[in-house]
C-alpha cells in the first residue's frame, strides 16, 4: 500500500504512516489507511490497531507536493471516507504519537480513542497560520475539543505541546520517546479487555452522534436488546 505499513503484533494491527519526511497524507495513502484498518476490523485475531507514524513524525498533514498534482476533491473525499471509516470499526483505534502530529494528523489523533504521546510531540492544526482554515479536518477536533480549546487553536494556528494536550484532554499518556512502544501496548492490553468491544464502540460511537435525548432512547433499546439476546 502506498505509503502504509502494517505489522501484526498480537492482538493488535500496526498501521504505520511512512511517507517522508513528514508522512504527509495524499488519496493514494489514505486509501492505504482505510484498507488497512477495515482489514484489522475484519481480522478474526485483532482487537486493536495502532496508529503511528515512521522517523521522528507521526504526520505532518497533508503532502502539499503530491496534492498540488492532483484533484483536491479527491483528497477530501478520501479523508471524509476516513473519517467516516474510524468511528465504524469494532476495534479500539490507538494513536501512538512518536512525534509532531499537525494538521490533518492532528485529525487522526482526534478521531482515535486513546492517545499516547512521546515528549516533545506537537499536536494541533495550523493551517490557519498558512492563510487558510482546516474544513475537512476541523471536524474531528471540533467534536473532539470542545469548542474553546478547538477554537483557540484553530484561530490562532498554535498547536499544543504534549503536555497541554494532556492537560486538556486529548492525550491519555505522555511519555518518553524510548518508552513509547512500551506505554502503547500496556494501552492495547488495557483496552481490550471487554469480550463485548466491538459492539460497544460502535454503540458509543452512535450515541455520541445524536442529540442527548435520542441517545438515551437509542442506549435504552440496546440495553433491552442485552437480555432479549441472551433470553432462550
């Protein structure tokens, strides 16, 4: 796959971004990514994928070079496609950050479930910096944020340091660079424990999407379903 490397590593999937220098994202890749995490997703073995980038970036955004050859529209519609792809999976979806995360790879650490961080890691869009505003990839840090932190980065084009994205919610874990690997599969371990994590993420997922009272609804249907399905 074009700039995607996966690696099995027990019950999780390691899907690595390598498209130096700074794994920037362009359709070929994201097509990449969506197949392989929709191939974690269906593996019988794999309760988790991994989300990391090669060299010192975990990504960096966009490729500007290979976007500037092709069809913006098709860039969109592959990381609407992705976005759309992340909260459908039964997996938990990890991001280990072993470095700046910026832009669109800000989206990806977004739109994962836990975040670990190596020291010294950026995270956050800058876009707004360069003259122009992140549509596509706001959406996750948006949902994700909250409006006053979201805002206050997307406005002033300023990311975060591993710490404050800690502090505010959007890491799990900070730790050292040589430590990350390690801190990642305590995560994987940690989270996957549930017998029951496929359905549960995507119910999650679901209720997150609507409004509080149809959520409610929604949860109270598949809490009946629970004993409906285990009654003889």
């Amino acid at each position: 796959m074009d700039g995607i490397r996966t690696e099995l590593r027990g019950n999780a999937s390691w899907i690595t971004l390598d498209n130096p220098d700074v794994n920037g994202l362009h359709p070929g890749l994201v097509a990449g990514l969506i197949d392989a995490l929709r191939a974690a997703d269906e593996h019988p073995d794999v309760t988790a994928v991994v989300l990391t980038g090669a060299g010192d970036v975990f990504c960096g955004g966009v490729d500007a070079a290979r976007l500037g050859q092709g069809d913006p529209a098709e860039f969109g519609e592959a990381m609407v496609e992705l976005f759309k792809t992340l909260p459908a999976l039964g997996v938990a979806v990890i991001a280990a950050v072993n470095g700046d995360a910026l832009m669109s790879g800000f989206s990806l650490v977004c739109a994962s479930d836990i975040v670990v961080a190596a020291e010294g890691a950026r995270l956050g869009t800058t876009e707004s910096s360069l003259g122009a505003w992140p549509m596509v990839a706001s959406v996750p840090v948006l949902h994700t944020l909250g409006r006053h932190h979201a805002f206050q980065n997307i406005l002033t084009g300023e990311p975060f340091d591993a710490q404050r994205a800690y502090e505010i919610g959007v890491v799990n874990e900070v730790v050292p660079a040589d430590r990350l690997r390690t801190a990642t599969e305590s995560w994987v371990a940690r989270a996957t424990r549930s017998r029951v994590l496929a359905g549960g993420r995507r119910n999650a997922e679901r209720f997150l999407s609507l409004p509080y009272d149809e959520a409610l609804e929604a949860a109270l249907t598949e809490f009946v379903n629970l004993f409906t399905r285990s009654t003889p």
